[in-house]
C-alpha cells in the first residue's frame, strides 16, 4: 500500500474541508479546492442549471440542495460560487459546461445562518449588492417584510448568485425575537417567498439554499417546527431539488480517495488486487465458512478501493445515527484507517476499519461522534508491539 498508493502531503486530522464563511472572506483558493475535491453529477447538475440562468437561458432560478448532515451540501455552494465568480476557473475547470452558459464574472452572495446581521437578512443582501437603500425602511425603522417589487430592484438584470446556507440557524435565532403581533422569523419567511416570487422579473438572478433531510431543527419548539416546515414548503414550491452526493453509489469513494491520495496504482494493478481476493474468498467458500458469492467482490473492490469493500455495509449502519455527517464523517474516519494501514507493519492490501488504532484518543473520539454507545464495541487485550513501540490497531469487539 506504502508503494502504491501516493498519500497526500498532510495527514492531520483537522477536517480539512472549507466553510461558506472562506468562500465568503475570499481564503478559498479555487484551484486548490478543485484540485481536492470530486466532481459529483449532483454538482455538475447544479453547475449547468446555474450556468444556464446566470446566462439568461432558463426560467429555472433557485435550486435547493438537500441531504443529511455533511452530504456535500455547503462544498457543492462554494464550488458553484468559485466557478461563477472567475470565468478563467470555470473554463479551465469545466470548458465544456462553460461554453454553454457564457456571462462574465458574476456577483456573488453568500448568507450563512449562523450570522445575525443588523440590517437582517434582507438588509444584508441588498448591501452585498450596492443596492442597500432599496432595504433601509425595511429593517431600519423597526423589521418589515419587503415585497416582491423590492427584490426586483435589489436583483438587478445583471447575473447575479445568492447562496443561503443553514437558514434553519437564523430562523431559531428569529423566531425568538417579537416585531409587533408576530415574530422576526415569521417575516424572514414572508420575505424569502417574496424573493422566489421576485425571480420570474430578474431572468439572471440564481438563488441556491441547502435544506437538511431530518433537519435536527425540526426537533425544536412547535413554532420553529412550523417556520422550517414553511420554508420546506417554499423550497418544494419555488425551487429545484438537487442531491449534491449519491450516498449509496461510487460517489463517495472518488470523494475521499481525491481528498486522501495524490495517486493510486493502474487498473490492472487494482484488479490484481480484487482477484487475489476472490481467490481467498473461493478457497474459504468451499469449506463453507463464507455465505457470499466471491465475484461480486471484484466490482466492489473496483469502486471502493484501496479500501475493503465491507466498509460501505458498515458505514451504512453508521448513518442510522441522528447527526452522523454522512461523507464528511466518512472522510474523518477514513483518513485515520490510512493513517493507522501506513504505521502498521503488515503490508495492507485493502485498508478496513480493522486498521484504526483505538489507543489513539482521535480515532476514538470520532467513534464516540457517530454514537456514544459505539464505545462498548471497543476492547483491548494484550497485543504485540508494532513498528516504533507502537501498539496494532485494536480491533472491533463483539
């Protein structure tokens, strides 16, 4: 695995993965992000309907991104957002997307639910644009809600992108606050149909929210219950639906290898590999100790190497969790089993979850992430000392 497999330059298991607020300060650089990260179809999907509104040639102007919990939703913003700011990354990125949707540089902006402006939401967007006037009677002299004709003015005719993420946050921190008879979270919904209304009038204009399948906000008061499920409706209503990582094909596993690996053998190799596999799965099967048919692994192998395909079975279970991050959670721990195959002294074919040293406080930390209860399947018993001093990778219990 050392020799095959080129492991990218850092192994620090600080997540490495960008946050809207970088796109938003200007600390993503686009090439790097790019370079790391994997195109998936839902993204591509997004970046072609995007590009085709910015351009003027769709009626389709918002989109909302839904998934679980760290599916790619807020890397699949600012990828959009890098490509549709800097038209020389976009042709080098994607020429062939990029021929078909032609606008220069368009303006970008990013709202993140976890702030809480003066100006509010609305007052906010307006500012981004140069176009804070048309909002100050709205916020300035106590909260109203804007119109349509009010978006109209602040979306302009130029291209013009509007990326709204973790709304669910503002509107726990809105609903909590009273403007007359009702709430500031009441009139951030009122002022977010009116935007949608707003597009048919600004053919240049994208909006692109994220909204969480099982959203833990819905578990809240009865009156943030009601607000999320009042903006789900708008969405359902007014937007596209796109998910950004299809968690149960290859996706995930070009996802992470691309975040891991600056390089992996050749096909051939790999199908080495996997038939070396099946080779041992063949010999166990005909003393009957194995239930499964050995060469469905080949294909298995193929997609998920250079990890062991048991892996996505496992993982999938970890997914029943409340709160589990999905790819983001995925990558976390996969990056400790690397970590965990390189210091070994055995030479690891397929790295599996056997390869996570559970001495490490790290690895065992992102267990307990998934669910607290997953500290029960972690035993230890005496073990030989690896290479350094080092203790194996403990294994999972029973």
């Amino acid at each position: 695995m050392r020799r095959q497999c080129r492991r990218h330059h850092s192994d620090s298991l600080v997540e490495q993965v960008a946050q809207i607020e970088d796109l938003a300060s200007g600390r993503v650089n686009g090439r790097d992000f790019f370079r790391r990260n994997h195109f998936t179809a839902g993204l591509e999907l997004l970046v072609k309907r995007g590009f085709d509104r910015l351009a003027g040639k769709s009626e389709d102007g918002a989109f909302y991104l839904t998934q679980a919990m760290g599916g790619g939703k807020t890397h699949s913003l600012i990828a959009f957002g890098l490509l549709v700011s800097d038209p020389a990354l976009r042709r080098e990125v994607v020429p062939n997307i990029a021929a078909g949707g032609a606008f220069g540089a368009a303006k970008v902006v990013i709202f993140d639910g976890h702030q809480n402006p003066e100006n509010l939401l609305w007052g906010y967007i307006a500012d981004q644009l140069g176009r804070g006037d048309t909002m100050a009677p709205f916020w300035r002299n106590g909260a109203r809600t804007p119109g349509v004709d009010e978006w109209v003015k602040v979306l302009g005719t130029e291209p013009v992108l509007v990326l709204l993420d973790e709304l669910p946050s503002y509107l726990q921190m809105a609903q909590g606050e009273p403007v007359g008879s009702t709430t500031l979270g009441e009139l951030t919904i009122g002022a977010l149909e009116r935007l949608f209304n707003a597009l048919p009038r600004c053919p240049r204009a994208c909006v692109v929210v994220t909204n969480l399948k099982d959203d833990i906000y819905f578990e809240g008061s009865s009156q943030l219950r009601t607000l999320n499920e009042n903006l789900t409706k708008h969405y359902d209503k007014h937007a596209q639906a796109i998910t950004p990582v299809q968690q149960n094909s290859g996706e995930v596993y070009e996802i992470v290898r691309k975040r891991l690996f600056d390089g992996l053998p050749s096909r051939q190799r790999i199908d080495e590999v996997a038939q070396a596999f099946v080779a041992a799965l063949q010999k166990a099967k005909r003393v009957d100790t194995i239930p499964t048919t050995p060469e469905t692994f080949v294909e298995r192998i193929r997609e998920t190497y250079p990890f062991h395909p048991s892996i996505r079975d496992v993982v999938a279970r970890f997914a029943e969790n409340r709160g589990y991050q999905k790819t983001r959670a995925l990558i976390r721990l996969l990056r400790l089993a690397v970590r965990g195959a390189l210091a070994s002294q055995d030479n690891a074919f397929l790295i599996g979850l056997q390869h996570l040293d559970f001495n490490d406080q790290a690895t065992t930390e992102e267990i307990r992430k998934i669910n607290p209860a997953y500290s029960n399947a972690i035993w230890g018993a005496p073990r030989r000392r690896g290479r350094g001093g080092r203790r194996p990778a403990r294994r999972w219990g029973p």
